[in-house]
C-alpha cells in the first residue's frame, strides 16, 4: 500500500479477530484502516450496483494499494463531530423512535385536544346533524378525499371521474378539468379529493343533503371534506385563474371522531410521530423543541422547499440556523411534536383507564426507564400479536444502550448535546443492534474522552461484537485497549515521510521485542515526564487573589456546583462521561468569562461592570476574579477548515510573511512582482492548468471523481515565471513542498516565520 505516506506496506490481519493499529499520530493508521481498508470494502460492495445507483452514492475512488484480498464489507464507526443536526435526538439515532412510532400508530387512542376524551366512530347522522346546525342556510361543497399526502401523477383517477360524471378534481386546493387533467409533480406530495356535490343548506333540503352525504362518504371511505365560504369561486373557475386558497374545509369522518365535541381526526399515520415531518412537528418550533424567530424557523421548515426544489427532498445536510437560543419552545414545552401527537396514549390498561401514556412522556424518560417501562407492560390478544416483534426490537436496543454505559441519557436529548465519547458509543449500540456477521468494522480511536470506567464498558462492548463472527479493527493508542487486543499493527516508526512502514505485528510480546518500536518502548516501561516537576498550588479560597470562581453552576446535569481554579495553572476537570465536565468548563466557564472579557474590553465596559451592570450569567449564580484575564480561547477539536486551498502556512497566518519575503527578493523587483503575485488562491502568479490548487478533479460519470496532479505544475501550484524567483535558493514552490522540520532550519534567521514553525515542531507536528 503506497497511500498518503504509507511506504510499500504489505500487513496481515486476521479475520474475526480483535486487531488493534497503533503508532505515533500521524505515522499513517488512519490512513490504512480507513483510506484503504473502509474505503476499499465500500467500493467493492458499491461496485456490485447498478450504475444509476452507484451515481448517487458516489463510491471512494481506488486507494493506492497492489491489491487487498478477502476483505469482507466494512462499516465505520468514527470520532467524527457531526453529531447529527438540531432534530435528531437520542431515540431517533438508534432507531428506538422509528419503532416507537409504529407502535403507537397501531396500538395508540388518540385522545382529543380539547377534552381529552378517547376518540371513537361516530354515525352519518350525526355528520348530517352537525352540518344542519353549523352551515345553516350557507352553501356548501361535499369533497371525498381520495389521496391525502402522497406522491404521484394520478392521472388515472381523472379517467376514472370523468365517465362518471364528475368535470373536476380538486388538487392541492386547486380545482382542475377531468377532460384535459394536466400533468402534476409525481415527486411532490398531493392531496385530492373528488368534488361531490354543492348544495345550500336548508331544512327543507335535508333529504337531498344526507344523500350526497352518504355518497361522499362512500367515496371517501368514511371521511368527507365541507367546503364553506365559497364566494368568489365560481368567478375564479369562469376566468381559469388557480382556485386555491378560496374558501375553508372541514374535515368529518365516521370512523374518528371526539364524542364530546365531535371534532374528528384523521387516521394515524407514522409521520405524525415524526418531528423531521410537517404532519408530526410542533408548528412553531418545527420539530427543534426550541422557541425560534421567523427567520431561524424559515431555515428549518423544509416543507417550503418543495416547490423550488420540485418537491424532491435532495437535501442530506441538516440546514443550521444562526444563534438558536436554548429557550423551550412554549408551544409543545420541548417535546417537538404537535397536540394531536402528543395526544395520543398507550398501554392504557396499565394505568387504570387514564388513556396510557403519551410518546412525548415516554420519551423524556431515561433508557433504564423505557426498557423497565417496557418490562412491566402486558399485551393481550391483538395488541400482544401487533407488539410481538416490535417491543423485542426496541428493549434489545435499549439494553444495548445500557451496556455501553449510556442508560443515563434520555430518548429525546438531542444530538447536539452529546459528548464526543457519548455519540460514538451510541453508533457503536446501534451497530451491536444490528446483529450482522461477518462484517469488519473500522473504529477511529473509540476511548478517547472515556473515563477507565466506562472504557472496561466499551472493550466489553467490542469483544461482544466480535464473538458473533465480525473483525474489528481499531485505531487506538490506548494501553487496556492494545493489551486486550488479540492481533497488534505497530506502524512507524515516525510520524509524516518518517513513517508508513510496518515496525511489529502480532502480540504485545511481540511489540515490546522490536527494537525500533516506540510503541513497544512505553508499553515496557512507563516514562515520567522529564521537563517539569508538578508545581505547588496553594489550598483554595474561594474569591481569593488568582483564582478563578464559579458559583451555583445548575446548566443541564449540574447541580449547583461551586468550583475555584487558580490562574496561571494547567487545570484538569475530569469525571465519568457525561458527568458534566464539558458543560462546567465550556458551556458555563468558557461563555461567561469570554462574555465579560469582551465587555471589558473598552472603558465603558469595565466601569459598566464596576458598577454590577453586566449580561446575565448563563447556567450559574456567578463568577469571579475574571478581572485578570485579558483573552480567552477555546481549543477544540473541531476540523481546521474544509477547503482544500487550505494549508498549515495559511491556517497559521505565516503565509503572508513568507509571500513578503519572496517580493522583496532582487528578481521579484525587477519583475515588478508585489506579494499578491505569490498567492495560489488569486492572481496571476498561480497555475492556470489548476487554479493554483495542485491537483485537479476529473469528474467520471458512473465512477468517483479522479483526483490527479495537474500536468502544467506537476503540484508546484504556481506558473514558471512565478516559480523563477528564488530566496535562498528555494522557489515558493519548494517552500510549499517543504516540511515542518526543514523548513524551522531554513528560515532560523525570520524569526517572525521561525517562530510559529518552531510551535508546530514542539507540538510534534515536524
């Protein structure tokens, strides 16, 4: 395998073993186990679909490797931060929801909105009698719903009304002609009802009324839409202008309705359930469970797309508003499901009559919780036949939630909020749910952020996963997880050019043997750390010169916790997953203090904070000796930037210093050549074969783009003339191609670069 820095490297790994690859960062596991290994096991299957199939899902190109022989199909569980969007939540990641749904769609009474009674069918004249009393002496229109919310052209139902004496069909709202019916978008969805009858409602029409009533009801298997206010329809209809929006509809059907206040209700529908759908989320909120502004709430309603988008639903990223606030929405009180929704129970007989318990109650339970919510529930008869393969499914998933240590977590906490180690042993539980054999799965260092506990907990989770007959491979420096690996990989020695080749395989024996393992030297022998002793902190007071304090932390999980860190110490915060650390340090520490330091920044601000007028505190009572701190920055592990015109130099900012540099040389005045000449992102100075980028795309119908170095530069990424100024003797070219390490030497003497490149060689990045 010769991919990335990868030199030549030819390994074995056993199938259905645990086989653990480890290295220093950066010496080329990731790029085996997922570049090459995932990557390839993904294209083999991919290449077995039809070519239509595969231009959707667009298959990894060919990694750089002579050949891979017996890989089986690969799944990929990485440390990746898309964590899903504002919608997902816990239930839906691990499919508990989408079971959830069913069971409520067959099992669950809808209860009405108004009064809370079960509703139950109610008989035609009763409809009739409701009509008399509500529509007295107005006209009305009697519609049958024949297609409520689905795709499709139908025109098959036009020629199915037209013998029968019905010129139109109202789509959409729109009323069009049976003879000549135009085509409509088969990817949007529609709804169309068949136009009965129009009629005044007066007593002495009562016969006429009950007549189209049972007709219409007949056609619309038990459901008949009533079209009232209808001035100015028929002038609309005459001038072949669109009819919708005119008038309103009621909805009546036999089979559903409130025996109190006769509203009725549609059928259940598994999108009622769902807060990713208009029909199941809350109208405000859209589905979010927060309280939103017209302009956030635009971003996440994606019903609207449909009609720019031809109602294709294209979109698989999960839109972002800006600054959603964490303020519930008041509507549906965060559950994100609308009242008819969240109006519906079950397992009533559990709870002596009280009409069961609703989605959105079960889903603010924990995973213990539902699972012993589940274990107490008893089905007879019909209900127990339609739950038989449902309740297995959705207890086995939640025990395997609770065996990676995640029985905390509640089914509607949303994705967003999870810790890093949490989301990835979710993945890691929806995975062990899905019972497969014979698969390889890839895991990108899966312990990483885990307290000793729960790694126990997730080793456990793995080994199970391989006793049913699948391989893992895991990408992983952590030492329980190398001892208890059945197979190692040591890939080294080195990281970047000085790595990609195979240092040791087998066991830890094996390891520790080889003499140019650096791996093998610490799992011999620990090493202290040589450059400082520990230094002294003196015993905390709280509000004392130099230390930092936090009162009455209470955000999320915690309870109002006070904690003092003194200044100018590397502090460490640390506990279980999930037990709190990253909402003390971040979501309270971290906003609070960057939030005052900001408003200190100016005079103004700091006699404002003298005087106690500030922004309120988030998620605490109070912090103080913040008066010190001048900055605050956040590290996080957050991916640098997504472009590929990005690089080390830029990122780091300098780039530019070095782009001086190479225009105050002698050549480059002569040529008249000022800084801007020696970007490859702008400007004359870069190739024109590839923009400047290094490498281009050709794009191959039905087979992944090839990513080739472009034939004009050969990857220098500037043009000749450009190329033919030199410092040192080096071209801007050179420098580019230069690393880390190479380049600290070469310019000692431009402190201003030497300096940040001496930073990346201290962090290890040489």
């Amino acid at each position: 395998a010769r991919e990335h820095n990868l030199k030549n490297l030819s390994v074995d790994i056993p199938r259905g073993k645990f086989s653990v690859v480890t290295g220093v960062s950066g010496s080329g596991k990731s790029t085996l186990a997922f570049d090459i290994l995932f990557n390839e096991g993904q294209r083999r299957y991919l290449e077995s679909l039809n070519a239509y199939a595969r231009s959707i899902v667009q298959p990894a190109g060919r990694p750089e490797v002579d050949a891979v022989y017996g890989i089986p199909p690969t799944v990929a569980i990485e440390q990746r931060l898309s964590r899903g969007g504002r919608k997902s939540t816990v239930g839906t990641t691990t499919e508990v929801w989408h079971f959830l749904r069913l069971l409520y769609v067959k099992l669950g009474i809808q209860h009405c909105i108004h009064d809370g009674a079960a509703v139950q069918p109610q008989t035609p004249d009763s409809i009739a009698a409701q009509l008399l009393k509500h529509f007295k002496g107005q006209h009305i229109g009697l519609l049958a719903p024949l297609v409520s919310n689905r795709k499709g052209v139908y025109t098959e139902l036009a020629d199915w009304a037209r013998p029968r004496g019905y010129t139109h069909l109202r789509v959409d709202g729109a009323f069009l002609p049976t003879t000549g019916f135009p085509r409509i978008d088969r990817f949007k969805e529609h709804s169309i009802e068949l136009p009965v009858a129009s009629l005044d409602v007066l007593p002495q029409n009562e016969a006429g009324l009950r007549e189209a009533l049972a007709k219409a009801l007949e056609h619309g298997k038990g459901v008949v839409h009533v079209m009232s206010e209808l001035s100015g329809l028929r002038a609309a209809m005459m001038a072949g202008v669109s009819t919708a929006g005119i008038g309103r509809v009621n909805v009546f059907s036999t089979l559903r309705a409130c025996p109190v206040c006769s509203t009725s209700y549609a059928e259940l529908d598994p999108r009622l359930f769902s807060y990713n759908s208009k029909h199941g989320w809350c109208p405000d909120c859209v589905g979010t469970g927060v309280k939103l502004s017209k302009d956030q709430r635009k971003v996440y309603d994606d019903s609207v797309l449909a009609d720019d988008q031809k109602g294709r639903e294209q979109t698989f990223a999960e839109p972002e508003a800006e600054d959603v606030g964490d303020v519930v929405c008041p509507t549906c009180e965060g559950t994100r499901l609308n009242a008819i929704a969240r109006a519906v129970g079950f397992g009533a007989s559990v709870f002596d009559g009280k009409g069961g318990i609703g989605i959105t109650e079960l889903a603010r339970m924990s995973v213990t919780e539902v699972r012993q919510w589940f274990e107490g529930l008893s089905l007879t008869g019909r209900e127990a036949e339609i739950a038989r393969d449902l309740v297995p499914e959705i207890k086995s998933r939640l025990e395997f939630l609770e065996e990676v240590g995640l029985g905390y977590l509640t089914l509607d906490r949303g994705a967003p909020t999870l810790s890093g180690g949490e989301a990835q042993r979710i993945r890691l539980a929806a995975q062990l749910g899905s019972n497969l054999q014979g698969v390889c799965y890839v895991l990108d260092e899966p312990t990483i952020g885990l307290h000793a506990r729960d790694n126990q907990i997730l080793l456990d989770a793995l080994h199970k996963l391989g006793d049913k007959g699948n391989t893992l491979v895991v990408v992983e420096h952590d030492e329980d997880t190398i001892r208890r690996a059945d197979h190692i990989i040591d890939i080294g020695p080195s990281a970047g050019k000085r790595g990609g080749r195979l240092v040791a395989e087998g066991s830890v024996s094996d390891i520790e043997a080889a003499g140019d393992s650096q791996t093998g030297r610490y799992l011999r022998d620990a090493i202290r750390h040589p450059l400082q002793t520990r230094r002294d902190v003196l015993p905390p007071e709280p509000g004392a010169p130099g230390w930092l304090t936090v009162r009455g932390a209470d955000l999320h999980n915690l309870q109002d916790v006070t904690a003092t860190l003194p200044l100018h110490r590397l502090v460490v915060v640390t506990g279980v997953s999930g037990s709190g650390k990253s909402t003390l340090a971040r979501d309270v520490l971290l906003a609070n203090v960057y939030a005052i330091v900001v408003q200190r920044m100016t005079k103004a601000g700091r006699d404002k904070d003298a005087a106690g007028q500030r922004a309120t505190w988030a998620g605490c009572s109070g912090v103080e000796g913040y008066e010190t701190i001048d900055r605050v920055l956040e590290v996080d592990q957050t991916p640098i930037g997504k472009t590929p015109r990005s690089c080390p130099a830029t990122y780091i900012g300098f780039w530019d210093t070095i782009r001086k540099l190479f225009a105050d040389t002698l050549e480059a005045k002569a040529r008249g050549y000022a800084p801007a000449r020696f970007s490859f992102n702008t400007g004359e100075g870069r190739c024109a074969g590839c923009d400047g980028a290094g490498i281009r795309t050709i794009a191959m119908s039905f087979l992944p783009d090839v990513k080739v170095p472009c034939e004009v530069c050969h990857g220098a990424r500037f043009n000749p003339e450009t190329l033919a100024v030199t410092w040192r003797g080096k071209s801007i070219g050179d420098v580019l191609q230069m690393e880390v390490d190479e380049a600290v030497d070469f310019f000692a003497s431009m402190p201003n670069i030497g300096h940040p490149l001496q930073l990346l060689k201290d962090v290890g990045l040489g």
